[in-house]
C-alpha cells in the first residue's frame, strides 16, 4: 500500500465554507519555504498537491524559498527574512523551522510538518491549533516502540541498537525516547549519535561495529534523506541490518522502514496551503496526524544479510520488495 489513510473527517473540514473573503481570482500569491536543506523530490510532492488544486507555481503563486544549509543557527534570520517580505503563507519543514517562524511573526500563517506539534509548543491542540500555525504531524517521536519491535521481529538475536539521529532541538529529549523504547524490548540502546555533516557518517557506523551493536536504527531526518545512498551503502558494507522511517529508503536498498509516506504529507500540505490562501484561519485547522503507518521490507537485503524474515512479520508488511 502506498497510499496513507488520514484522520477520518479531517477533508470535511477542510472543505467546509469559510466566511472568510477568499483571494482575488487571478492574484499572484507568495509561498514561503523554510528548511535545513533542498529535497528536491518532497518539495515536487507538494508542488504536484498544489498544481491538482489549480496553483501552478510561477503562474498563480510564487515559492519564495530559504535555505539553512544544515546550520540550524541560520534559521531565525532565514525567518525573519521571509516575515519581511510580506508573504501569504510560509510552510516550515521542520520543527526547527516552524519555531524560527513563530518567533518571528505571529500573524503571517505557518504550515509545519514534525513530530509533536503540542508537546514542541506550535499548537494548543490537535483539533484547535490556536495562533497561526497548523499542519501535519508525522509523530517521529511517538514511532519509536513500534519500530524497535518490527525491527527485533527481523532481527531476532538483537541485542544492541545504535541510534543515528541527524540535527535535533531536543536531543535529550529524542535521545530519552528512543532508548525507553529499545529498553521495554530489553535490548541495550547504545549512545545516540547526533550528526549534521556526510563525513560523520563513516565514523558512526565505524563506532557502531566496535560497540557490537546488532543493528541500526536511523530516524527521519532531511539530512538522512540528502545522504539517502550513503546510508545504504554503509550498512551494506558492515553488513549491519539498518531500519529507517520511509519507503524510498527500502526501495533503495535499504533493509526495512517503519514510518509515513512522506509525498502523501507533503501532498497533505499543500491542502493546507490552499485553504489558507481561500480565506481559512490556521486556528481553526485541525493539524493531521496518520491513522495508518507502512512496514516495507526488502528481501534481496535481508538476503545479502543473512537474514530470514519471518513469515509473521511479511505478513505485516504493506509491501515486500523482491
């Protein structure tokens, strides 16, 4: 299956008239996009969610873009800057983004894409966001248990996990939840390993061979996804079962993933954008969160691993790749 189900209701209300005055028809719109890094294939599932919805970038909106260049400390100026501009909506793709907007405009409309919009501060609740930001929250954090318990049922003499984790605003935070979760499957959680530069990757993987670990578990993060190969390439070559969060990693190479679909999250976004840019308050816009997640497992790696997957866990899957 590669298409998500969402919050049952949650396209009602979207669709539901608003008696705020839409835009004027024909009027050029600006879009702002704060982000770490480009990703060129995400960003073109949004642009295909706004295009289906009769915004055609460069015709009836413009995408004003920013870029952090992974240093997560430009991003408040980055904000800044787009607050200047005056734009109509600005989408924030990570939660580090979306804080940077929210300190720096509290009128100009945010749509986020995170882990826990509530606990991180960017919405009163789910249903009622409150303020100016609303959007899709991929509940990375709240993934962990789950993952950690598909990825022993493939690994079944798993006994220490590395975790990889790319730039984070709560390190301790994100560190504490992962290892609850590999502690309940009594495995041993081997220090988290926050990176932001490709030339770390070499010496995590290095250091996780010499911990012993039994495997490797990657969280969702652009700067894994900018080193998607990379990745791959190095559990490949130290023959470490390694799981991630998204499909395009398994169809890849890769061994398993737990996660999201993240084209359908970014496709959802543009949704958001659109009923914005007709008039819709992001307070009233319940942020959306998945009620259907996808296990896909790649056979020919586990194969070249040495690993026999369990019939119980292929059954599980939403697609096994032969």
């Amino acid at each position: 299956m590669n298409r998500r189900a969402f919050v049952t209701g949650l396209g009602a209300v979207l669709a539901a008239p608003l008696a705020a005055e839409a835009q004027t028809p024909n009027q050029v719109t600006q879009v702002g996009w704060l982000a770490l890094a480009p990703q060129p294939r995400l960003q073109a599932a949004f642009l295909s969610g706004m295009k289906e919805l009769g915004h055609v970038e460069g015709s009836s909106y413009t995408l004003v873009e920013r870029y952090a260049e992974w240093n997560s400390n430009k991003l408040p100026a980055l904000a800044a800057d787009l607050v200047r501009l005056k734009l109509d909506v600005i989408v924030a793709e990570t939660l580090a983004a979306a804080r940077a907007l929210q300190h720096a405009t509290r009128t100009i409309p945010i749509v986020f894409i995170t882990g826990d919009p509530v606990a991180s501060g960017l919405a009163q609740s789910l249903a009622r966001p409150g303020g100016n930001l609303t959007g899709v929250a991929n509940l990375s954090l709240e993934l962990y248990p789950k993952r950690v318990e598909v990825l022993k049922a493939a690994v079944p003499n798993l006994r220490r996990l590395a975790m990889f984790f790319g730039p984070a605003v709560e390190p301790d935070r994100v560190s504490r939840m992962a290892q609850n979760a590999a502690r309940v499957e009594s495995i041993e959680g081997l220090p988290a390993r926050f990176m932001s530069q490709p030339e770390e990757l070499e010496s995590a993987f290095a250091m996780a061979v010499q911990a012993r670990a039994d495997a490797i578990m990657i969280a969702a993060h652009p700067f894994f996804n900018a080193n998607r190969d990379r990745l791959i390439g190095l559990a490949a070559r130290h023959r470490l079962p390694a799981q991630y969060e998204f499909r395009d990693f398994v169809e890849a190479g890769g061994l398993m993933c737990y996660g999201a679909d993240m084209n359908d999250v970014f496709r959802r976004v543009a949704t958001y954008v659109d009923r914005i840019l007709k008039g819709a308050k992001p307070a009233n816009l319940p942020v959306e969160q998945p009620t259907k997640l996808e296990l896909v497992i790649n056979l020919k790696t586990a194969k070249a691993l040495g690993l026999t997957i369990p019939p119980s866990l292929l059954l599980r899957a939403d697609q096994v790749i032969e």
